[in-house]
C-alpha cells in the first residue's frame, strides 16, 4: 500500500467516517484505488470500505478486481482523499491532485 493510501486509511479510521456511504462513492473509490496502487491498493480499499454498516466483503473484493480489470481511468487517489475530507483527511500528494 502506498504512503499516500496509509495516510487516507489512518485518517478515515481514526475519525470512523463512512467515506463511500453511496454507491456512487464506493465506485469511485474503487475506481480510484486500484488505478494508482494496482493491485496493492486492494487492502487500502477493504478497510476504508469496512466503516460502512453495508459492508460486504465479498462484494468489496468483486468490486476492485473488476475495477483492476476495467475501471474508470479518469479517476486517481485524489478522488479517494476528496471523498476522505470529512473524516480530516490531508490533501493529496501534488501527483494525485486534480488538474
């Protein structure tokens, strides 16, 4: 996992914050994980996705190997900190920011 992806996580379970309470945003979040960390995003993910009461890990594991596969590649980790910023997460590295 990378330094930046620890930091979210830390952030998010420090302030228990459900980040992806929606559909969309779990998507997103997905999305958003597996296209800049690959493969080793994917525990990042199931714990930023374990805060929410609809947690499933099952289908949290289906849904970021079909993102590794086909996801939205428009969508990098500043996305997952934009979605972490009520649970006071930092702003994204300059390389994740949105342009």
């Amino acid at each position: 996992m990378s330094d930046s992806l620890s930091r979210l996580v830390e952030a998010v379970r420090s302030a228990g914050v459900d980040i992806a309470p929606g559909y969309c945003e779990y998507v997103r979040l997905a999305f958003a994980i597996a296209n800049d960390c690959g493969e080793a995003g994917r525990e990042g993910f199931i714990a930023l996705c374990s805060l929410s009461v609809k947690f499933n890990r099952e289908k949290a594991e289906r849904l970021f190997s079909n993102s590794l596969k086909k996801g939205d590649h428009r969508i990098h980790l500043g996305t997952a900190f934009h979605l972490g910023e009520p649970a006071g997460a930092s702003k994204p590295p300059p390389q994740y920011a949105r342009k």
